[in-house]
C-alpha cells in the first residue's frame, strides 16, 4: 500500500477473511479487479443469441421488470442497453402493480403485452418461478428470456432462464442482484454485438443502486461493481438521478452507499409504493433536459413523504394487535388496515422493535378472502425455508432468507400461525438465545485509539452494508458526563465518553434515550458498543462515536 496502514485496520481486514497482500490490496483498491465471466451463467449465451435473433427479425421486445428499487434498475439498465442495438419504437417495458397484480409475471400482463404485438418478453429480477406465465407466452408466440436471481423452487420456469441460483450453476457468486444478473446479460451483448465497453460503464449507477436496495451482500463481485457504480453516480451523468439527488437534499460528488440505502432507494421504491413504479423507470431513462425530470422528481418527494406517513399509521396499527410483554416467536398480524404498498416496511420495523420474524397479512382482491403476506426475519432464522415448510397453504410465494412475500386465502391463516409457532419452537430449543440481540463487535479499542486519522481510514474498507457492516468496536471501563436530550421526544442523547482522566470522545444515541435514563443520572463505569462517524461541519472534520448499546458494568 502507498499509505501506512493502522495496523487496527488490518486487523479488521484480517477478521473479516481478508488476509493476503493480493486480497487486501484488491479489497482496498479504488479500482478493483474482481469479476467473472458472464459466460459462467448457465445459459447466458443462449438467451443473448435468441434476444438478438429476436432484434434481426424486428420484433417488438418489453421489458418484464418489478416495482421495486432493483426491478426499476434492472428494467432502465435493459432498456438502456438494448436501445443501442435496436429502434427504440419496437422497445417497451412492463412494471407490475404492487396492488392490482402483485410480484411477477401474471396471465393478464402476458395477455395484454402480447396484444401490443410483442415478440419477446426478457424479465428482470422476476420470472424463475413464472412456470405457467412463461408456458402461456409461448403459446400466445412469444419467445421468452428470464433473467433473475431469486431462489428456484420446483416450479422453476421451463425456458432460458439466467439465474445464478439455479441448481448445477458453474457461477462462482450466487449474491448478484437482479441489476446485477441483467448487467451480466449485458456484457455478453455488448461483446457479441462490438459495442463500446462505455456502454457498460454508463449503467453501473443502476447496479449499484440495485444491488444496495436489495440488500445484496457487499462482497465478492457486487464490491467491485458498486464500487464503480457509486463513481458513476457521484458523476452526476444520469440526468434523472441527479435531479433526484439534489430534490432530496443530497449532494452530487458526496454520495455513499448508506446515501443510496436510506435516501435514493426509498425515493425510487415510493412510485411502487404508493402508485405506479413505471415513473421511476422514466426518470432513470430520461434524456438531459427532458421536461419530465422536474415533474417526476417532485412527485416521488411528496410519495416519499406519504410512504413515511403511511408507514407511521401501519406500525403503530399493528402494534396495538401484539402483546409487547409476552410477544409471539413469530408475528403473523393481519391488518385491515394497512396500506399495501408499505407493509414490508412497517414489518421491518416490528421485526426489529420485537426482534422476531414477522409478517403482515393485508386483503388482497374482490372479495377480501385472500390475503397478501409480507415477512421480514432475525439473524438465524431463514425466512424462505420455514415459510417453504408450509407453500401448500399459499397460492404464490417466493423470495429470500430475509424477506418473503406471498399470497393466500384468508382460511389458511389459523393453519400457517400454528405450524409457524411450532416450527419456532423448535429453532428456540435448538438456540435458546435466538431472539437475544446480537450486537457483533469487530475489536475492543480504547477511546485513545479512536483518532479521526484512524476513522477516516476506516473509510477505506467502504461500500458498508450487507456483508460488510460499519466496524463496530467496543470501549470498556467508560463514565459519561455533559448529557444533552435532543429530539421532539427527547428519544436522542448526545454525551462525552471517557476513559478515567483520558481525553474524550464526542458520542451520540439515537432512538433509545430512554432507555439508558438511569445509567445517565447515575454516571457510572459502562461498557459501550458502537461504531466511528467523520461528520463535516462548516468545511471542518470533527469525529464522533456513535452508539448502538451501553452495557451497565
């Protein structure tokens, strides 16, 4: 490396299986290397050949996507392609509704999409699972290619279909996004058909941002394309991103992945949310200087403000219906009341609040028989496989170890809760600290240690997120002085940490104030987890340590 190293990063880097010089080097580099072969995906060429006989014979191509923040990327990122080697005119996109039609493809989509005189269905982020929907598309003369990386169950699509979880799959990475399997596709038509490798870099911003909204691990792979991608985006090249960026008060050039995570993601995701995720589509494919920008931005700002309200009335509904003392081991809450678009969201957040997997069941069609499930789950309990136990009570599931989704008629609920319960049970005496909240700590590092030279450092080991947390270190034997409440509730802390006589660290607490009132009055010697924050204030660095737990000694 160029620059000395604190050796506490190295020791980080080390714990997190990153220990030779290559893998640190490559780790580091703001230029990484790691990617593989796009030909690795089971057939990939295949499909790449039929998309491109397809385009010879001038048939008309929609792009099938879905309504979230990784479909709305996957569907611009295909149409931004696919719009080099082909009349625009004769390329078209479908995004599903969330409430009227739900994930995937269905009947009626193929019906209506084949009497607009398409060709071709390519999806993106959806259709393994699409057994019948594809089956129906050929026979309406359609061809089809699916692109997805969601998990296949024995109702795996029978077509082309470009999965890296599918069974017997050479592809060494099984974490790439639904952006991330359709950029792939992309490099196999950027290469059969001479394009400029330009091409692929101009969409990178979408795979990073789909890769981050979908939770993806930050490893491997998807490290260097978000990486790159996160360039692209602080280039504020893509007209529509931009604009969104700054209506949301952001800042071009400043943009990291937390930025995309909790403020660019919920932004895209609130069209599908509340309405139509087709906008969010046309913003990200907007030309510079379309007249469309500014409208489109402003009205996903007022959705991203109804999202939040929405989400507000859910959580506090579905909370009113749990016991808080004595909580189910899973939280399945039927909720007239909730609205559908932001279901997922307010199960994160009960999830989280009681630290259980849970689902929100909401009335889906005509007459209020079926319901629509959402589920969101806890470290050691995969979601998809205990909900895979029961699928014969469900008339559509799928989805991930952290999130399901899944549709059923309202008779089954009684049934699904008592085999859930059943099935909790039994992980509980298997791990009886299941549902004891984990706060992993990378290292124990005194307050001396935490220097704003070794945070920004800390930089170094970025993009964090899944797979690639924020460090969180631990500092034992602390007294915290000079408390200050902030917040409409007084839910926040700020407060000086020290160790004995030592100099102090400026730290604060966000949420739980509350519940560390007696440790604050009484000042006595604490342990406390957290992790390094470098906040810029008026052009100048300060360091601060924020915290996660205080743990009385």
């Amino acid at each position: 490396m160029k620059t000395a190293l604190n050796p506490n990063i190295l020791k980080l880097l080390n714990n997190r299986g990153v220990e030779t010089e290559e893998e640190i080097e490559e780790f580091l580099s703001c230029k990484p290397q790691r990617t593989y072969d796009p030909s690795l995906l089971d057939q990939i060429e295949a499909g790449v050949d039929l998309i491109l006989s397809e385009i010879d014979r001038g048939s008309r191509i929609c792009i099938y996507g879905d309504y979230d923040a990784d479909g709305i990327t996957s569907t611009s990122l295909m149409l931004n392609i696919l719009g080099h080697i082909m009349p625009k005119e004769r390329l078209s996109y479908y995004i599903p509704s969330r409430f009227g039609e739900g994930y995937g493809l269905n009947m009626e989509a193929v019906r209506h999409i084949a009497d607009s005189g398409a060709g071709m269905i390519i999806t993106v982020d959806c259709g393994s699972v699409s057994k019948e929907e594809v089956l129906y598309a050929e026979e309406l003369g359609m061809k089809v290619v699916v692109t997805d990386h969601h998990n296949i169950t024995d109702r795996m699509a029978d077509c082309i279909l470009i999965n890296p979880k599918k069974p017997g799959s050479p592809y060494p990475f099984t974490g790439l996004s639904g952006c991330g399997v359709a950029f792939k596709t992309a490099q196999v038509i950027q290469k059969k058909m001479g394009l400029p490798r330009s091409v692929l870099t101009e969409v990178l911003d979408l795979v990073a941002i789909g890769t981050i909204g979908d939770i993806m691990p930050l490893v491997d792979e998807n490290r260097t394309m978000v990486k790159y991608g996160l360039k692209i985006i602080n280039s504020g090249r893509r007209p529509g991103l931009r604009k969104l960026i700054e209506g949301a008060g952001l800042k071009v050039g400043t943009i990291n992945s937390e930025n995309v995570g909790f403020v660019i993601v919920p932004h895209l995701n609130a069209s599908g949310r509340i309405e139509d995720a087709s906008q969010a589509v046309k913003l990200l494919t907007a030309e510079e200087g379309d007249p469309c920008i500014d409208e489109i931005v402003s009205d996903l700002l007022e959705k991203n403000k109804e999202r939040k309200r929405l989400q507000s009335e859910a959580y506090k509904s579905c909370i009113s219906a749990i016991d808080g003392q004595n909580p189910d081991d899973f939280l399945l809450i039927e909720s007239g009341d909730a609205h559908e678009g932001i279901a997922g969201i307010a199960c994160g957040k009960i999830k989280d609040t009681y630290y259980r997997p849970a689902a929100i069941l909401t009335p889906t069609g005509a007459d209020g028989e079926m319901l629509k499930g959402t589920g969101r789950s806890i470290e050691g309990v995969n979601l998809y496989e205990l909900l895979k136990k029961h699928d014969a009570l469900f008339e559509k599931f799928g989805g991930h170890g952290g999130a399901c989704g899944f549709t059923m008629k309202k008779e089954n609920v009684d049934a699904l809760r008592r085999g859930l319960l059943d099935d909790m049970a039994e992980l509980v005496s298997e791990n009886p600290e299941l549902f004891v909240r984990k706060y992993p700590v990378d290292m124990d590092l005194d307050i001396e240690e935490m220097t704003l030279d070794f945070a920004e450092q800390l930089e170094l080991l970025a993009p964090f997120g899944n797979g690639n947390p924020k460090p969180m270190f631990k500092a034992k034997d602390i007294l915290i002085s000079d408390v200050r409440l902030m917040g409409s509730d007084n839910q926040h802390a700020r407060f000086m940490a020290r160790s004995r006589h030592k100099k102090p660290i400026q730290c604060v607490l966000f949420s739980r104030a509350a519940e560390y009132e007696e440790i604050f009055r009484t000042g006595e010697p604490v342990d406390i987890i957290g992790h390094l924050d470098c906040q810029v204030w008026q052009g100048m660095k300060r360091l601060q340590f924020v915290v996660e737990k205080i743990y009385k000694k």
